[in-house]
C-alpha cells in the first residue's frame, strides 16, 4: 500500500542524483471519507428498520337475506366488553340486568377478567362495543388481549343505548 | 514524508465505511412521505407487513382518511378508472404526479386542481388536506378501494391508524370495507414498548 514508500525514500536521497521528490502516491482521502461517512449517516437515518408490524383482523360478513340464523348463545357465556372514553373498560356478563364493572387494560385489569372469565366459562362468547369517544388505540388493545389471552370467539359489534345507559346508571 | 506526521492508514476505514454505504443504500426504502403524522398504537402481533401490494387507508388523529395504493401503474390505471367514475379527465402529467404521489387526501371534486399544483404547493397544502369522504352518503373511500381491487386482485388492504383517532371514524372506514365485501384487513400497530 501507500506506507511502504516510506523506507525507499532515505536510500533514494543518498544515491548522488537528487530526484525531485518522488510524489507520494498517496491520496489525501479524507474528503472521500467525510463524503462516505455522510452518505452512510444519511442512509443509516432514513432506513426504517424496523418494519410496522400488522394484526390481521376478520371481521364477519354481513348477513345475507337468505342466510339461516345463527346459532342462539346462552347469554350466561356472553361476556361483554364496553370501551368507554379515557381508556375505560366496563364490563359485564350476560345480558339480562347485568351488573357493570369497571376495569382498565392494564395486565391486572382487562386481561385477568378474561383469564378468570375464560376458565369459568368454557364456551366464552366475547362482545367489544367499543363507544363513539373510545379511540382507535382502545380498539387495538382489546383486540389484543384477545390475543394475549386466546378467545376464540369475540365479535366487534356496536354499542347499544341500553349499554350506554347502563354505563351511565352505574356511576362508574 | 517529513517526519513525525502522524499518518493513520484509513484505507480500511474508508472501505468499511463505502461497504456500509452500498448496503445501506440497497436496502434503503426512503420513509414514505405522508401527509400525515401517524403515532400508530402497539401491539404484541409480531405478523410483518408485506412489501408490495399494499393498499393503506391512514387515519389521522383529526379523524382525515387518506388512501394510497404502491405500484405507479397501478396508480396510473386507478386514476384514470376513477376519472371515468366520476367524469373527470386527467392530462397525462397529471396521470404521472399522481401516479408518484404519495397518499390521497383530496376529494374527487378538488383532485384535478390539486395535481396541477407545483410540488412545492402541493405540500404546503397537506396540513389543510380535508382528506378522502367517508360518510355514507357520500363514500368516495369506497370507490377507491373498488377500482384499486379491480385493477390489483392481489391487494392487501392495510389500516393506519393514529392512537388517538376517533372510534366512530375507524367504524366507519371498516364499515365502508365490509360493505364492499372486504372481510379480512391488517391494522398496522408498532412494536410493544415496554410494559403496557
């Protein structure tokens, strides 16, 4: 590489002709270098590594005129979650004069309800009425509890007035 | 070489430093220019999102829905599918800053002006987007999302949403979906930080 001109240049000097100084064949890459090291700090900075990850959600079909009725659901495996707003959860079993309690989506809120509920009740039917001022970020977090707590059956369905009076009466 | 300079030999520095760069630059997807700001919410799901054939309906956190659809042809095509929908005609430059564009947030009536704007306008003006009509009267979201499905069977169809959008709009972005038999979609969400 360029270094090894170094040791020729002492010899070189002695011998009587004085040559012009041999020009190094050395480049001043600094320049280059600053010019790379912008390039790689552009690059590293608009890269996205991380790549957003997706939940895949199905959401059933709407039903056809001809379509036979569904299948009654005892309303004692009926669990039904409220999304209410400032990250509130209420919820309640069956649907007859429920008794509507309060929770949040923390890991000992939302998540041990559906951990007690699922081993209560084994053919568990979850209902997320998520509320007009509930946000988008509440309907993801419950979408995933689910997963975190493996429900197999939950619907997305809307609110009702009879829930919203319930949430309402219940002071909560 | 007068003595004493100090002289580093960079020359391994410099071709790590260009080898970085090559695959830097070839791995590069530049961050797509979105209209607007989206702080998606996190979620546990570990499922990627693929590449290509991606249709993304973002949603604001000022409850604005744009949509966007990857592949300039398939742009190109929707364009003019879209214009013959709504019997409007596009030139063929306004067919190309469409097709290269990023996200819609315009409605059909406002597009054509749009895309005759400079660029430069046209980015001023994306704070003051009123974004694509949802509302069930008037669902151009849904037009949109027919057309680019004709065009592109493979589409997947991807929601963006800000944490703090509103509900009721997300409700009815899915709603529009289902109505056009869209049962199956992705919610983009982040990656979980830390303790929920």
């Amino acid at each position: 590489m360029a270094e090894i001109q170094g040791g020729g240049d002492d010899k070189k000097k002695k011998g009587g002709k004085v040559r012009s100084k041999k020009s190094s064949t050395r480049i001043d890459m600094t320049p280059m270098v600053d010019l790379a090291f912008l390039l790689l700090t552009f690059f590293v900075m608009t890269t996205t590594l991380n790549k957003p990850q997706t939940m895949e959600i199905t959401m059933p079909e709407k039903p056809k005129k001809d379509d036979p009725e569904p299948p009654k659901v005892n309303e004692r495996d009926v669990l039904t979650i409220v999304l209410g707003e400032n990250d509130k959860v209420y919820w309640y079993t069956g649907i007859t004069d429920p008794k509507i309690e309060l929770t949040n989506f923390s890991a000992t809120g939302i998540r041990k309800v559906l951990q007690t509920k699922k081993n209560e009740i084994p053919k568990l039917v979850v209902l997320i009425k998520p509320s007009d001022k509930s946000k988008y970020k509440n309907m993801v977090d419950i979408l995933d509890e689910m997963n975190i707590g493996v429900i197999q059956r939950y619907a997305m369905v809307d609110i009702t007035p009879t829930d919203e009076e319930l949430i309402k009466d219940s002071q909560l | 070489m007068s003595k004493g300079t100090p002289t580093i030999d960079m020359t391994p520095m410099v071709d790590l430093a260009f080898l970085l760069v090559t695959f830097f630059m070839l791995t590069a997807t530049a961050i797509p220019d979105e209209p607007v700001t989206v702080d998606t919410p996190s979620s546990i799901s570990e499922i990627k999102i693929p590449e290509n054939n991606i249709l993304t309906i973002t949603i604001g956190k000022d409850s604005r829905v744009f949509f966007n659809v990857d592949g300039q042809p398939t742009r190109a095509a929707l364009l003019g599918k879209m214009g013959e929908m709504y019997g409007v005609q596009f030139t063929p430059e306004e067919t190309h800053t469409f097709a290269i564009m990023s996200s819609i947030g315009v409605p059909m009536g406002g597009l054509k002006q749009f895309l005759d704007l400079k660029p430069e306008e046209r980015k001023a003006m994306q704070p003051q987007l009123p974004g694509v009509p949802v509302d069930s009267a008037h669902n151009e979201l849904a037009d949109w999302v027919l057309q680019a499905r004709l065009l592109n069977r493979q589409l997947r169809i991807a929601i963006k949403g800000d944490r703090d959008a509103e509900y009721p709009v997300v409700k009815k972005v899915v709603n529009t979906m289902i109505d056009r038999k869209v049962n199956r979609f992705n919610l983009i969400t982040g990656m979980e930080k830390g303790g929920s």
